[in-house]
C-alpha cells in the first residue's frame, strides 16, 4: 500500500519538473504516532515548480496524497525539500 503512495507522489511531481531524473521520494517509517513521512526531493532549480506560489502547489501535492493514504487507512505527512 505505502508503494501506492511512493508512486503516486513520484508521477505528480514528475510532473512538474525539469529535472526528472533527479525526483527522490524517501519514505521515514519511524515518525510517531504511526505516521509515515514522505520527503519529496528534487533538483534545486525546480524546487519553485514543486512548492509554487505562496506553498499553494506543495499544499496541493500534500492533499492528493492524504486522501489516497486516507482511503487506504493509512497516515502519512508530506515533507518537500
């Protein structure tokens, strides 16, 4: 299930980049609570694409996976950076 979302956050921010090569998704199974933590890791030149304007496309991301993990009973948080 948690590769649903791995894969999911990866082809959205494929998405938006230059760089696709350099999209990194990295999954942190040891937050409390049991939340997993995703961290979406990109190109430094393409980092403005990602968050867009005033964190409006980050948020965006952020909430497409949480519904995805909702549906799946999962908990997770979406880190970009």
């Amino acid at each position: 299930m948690d590769d649903l979302i791995e894969n999911l956050l990866r082809v959205i921010v494929s998405r938006l980049v230059i760089n696709k090569e350099a999209v990194k998704i990295e999954k942190d199974n040891s937050a409390r609570d049991g939340f997993v933590v995703y961290r979406v890791i990109v190109d430094n030149e393409d980092m403005g694409r990602v968050i867009g304007r005033k964190g409006r496309t980050a948020k965006s991301i952020r909430s497409i996976a949480i519904a995805a993990a909702v549906k799946n009973k999962i908990k997770i948080a979406v880190e970009v950076g």
